[in-house]
C-alpha cells in the first residue's frame, strides 16, 4: 500500500520515503477531516499546521533565555501497529 524510495539529505546519506498508494491517501485524508472536526488542535502545535512554519514557531522563542531541539531519529518507522491503535 506504500510506494517506498530513498532521497539524498543535504548532509548526506539518504531518506527513506514512505508515500501511501493514492486509494490509502485518499482515505487518509478523509480520516484526517474528520479527526480536525473532533479534536481541537493547540496553539502551540505547527507541524502540518497551514500558514505555520519554522518562522512561525521560532516567533516563540525570540530572547528567551535557553533553546532546546529535539531530533528523534527514524521516528514514524519505529511506531507499531500496537502504538497506533
């Protein structure tokens, strides 16, 4: 149900995509709709967010004192069935 193929990253090596067959990308969608009807999503929140982006979220932490980033490598490859349901 996913097409998988590998792009190169800037600093090297390759990333690995995972994009779902257009049949599953519809329903995602769908599913996707209906989830933003039910569930409030924070202010805080800019991933996938229209009109927000790193400019956006950085806007939160001009001259404050500590900065913190956060890299969770391989991150949705280590999400199980199990965790998802």
């Amino acid at each position: 149900m996913y097409q998988v193929f590998k792009i190169p990253k800037r600093s090297g090596g390759f990333r690995v995509i995972e994009a779902p067959n257009p049949c599953l990308k519809l329903r995602q969608q769908r599913e996707l709709y209906y989830l933003r009807q039910a569930y409030k999503i924070s202010p805080f929140a800019h991933a996938f967010q229209p009109y927000k982006n790193i400019v956006t979220m950085a806007g939160g932490h001009v001259k404050k004192e500590y900065v913190g980033c956060l890299d969770i490598s391989d991150f949705f490859p280590s999400i199980t069935y199990d965790h998802f349901r």
